[in-house]
C-alpha cells in the first residue's frame, strides 16, 4: 500500500523533534550531492538552517547521521554514516506502517469531508 501523503510522522526525542520527513529528505540529499550545501539548495532551504538540521540530527542519537569535512582547496564535503542510512530507512518503515494502520479509518473520514470546488484563478 502506497503512503498516505497525508501523514506526517514526526519522532519526538527530548521534546523536539529527532526525526522527521524534512530531516530523512535532507539526507537523502546529502547522500546523493556528498555536499550539505548541495542538499539545501536541491531542496530550496539556507545553507545554515540545513546545517542546523545536520548538527541537530548528529546530537539526537547515540552515533553521528551525518560526518562533514572542513573546506580547502576543493571545499568540504558530507557524507552520510551508515547508521544514518539505517535510521532513514527505518523511519519510512515506520511512515509505511503508519499508512496502513490508518488506511481502513481514513476511508471513512474521508467520506464525510465536502468535495470543494476549485477555485478559479483571476
């Protein structure tokens, strides 16, 4: 069963958030540009707030997420652990389990919501 897009499944840790669908997209980036600043503009964000999300996600769990190098002659770079691929994973199975646990109820929450007309634009 595909995902609800619907859904967002956040992971709380210490009250903030430690896992969500911005941070899992932001590695993803991360591992397929090499780069955090790459990553945050594929996804239209600040270099700083992705590199706020990185330091967040590396302090929040028990092994680092992401591990950065500091720029020279050929700038820097990111690389993504092996544990932060695990965890990535992990959280779309939790996402995929969490679609099919609400799909019966959604139905029928559904099927009491107006179908709203577009509006046309001006």
């Amino acid at each position: 069963m595909p995902r609800y897009p619907g859904l967002t499944l956040r992971v709380l840790g210490s009250g903030e958030p430690a896992m969500g669908p911005g941070k899992a997209a932001l590695i993803g980036q991360i591992e397929k540009t090499g780069s955090i600043s790459a990553a945050a503009r594929a996804m239209g964000m600040s270099y700083r707030r992705a590199w706020k999300l990185v330091d967040a996600l590396n302090e929040s769990f028990k092994e680092r997420v992401v591990l950065t190098t500091v720029g020279g002659k050929r700038g820097g770079g990111a690389q993504v652990t092996a544990f932060g691929r695990r965890l990535v994973r992990l959280y779309h199975k939790m996402e995929d389990k969490a679609s099919v646990a609400i799909a019966a109820d959604l139905g029928k929450f559904v099927a009491h919501q107006r179908k709203l007309a577009k509006r046309e634009s001006r």
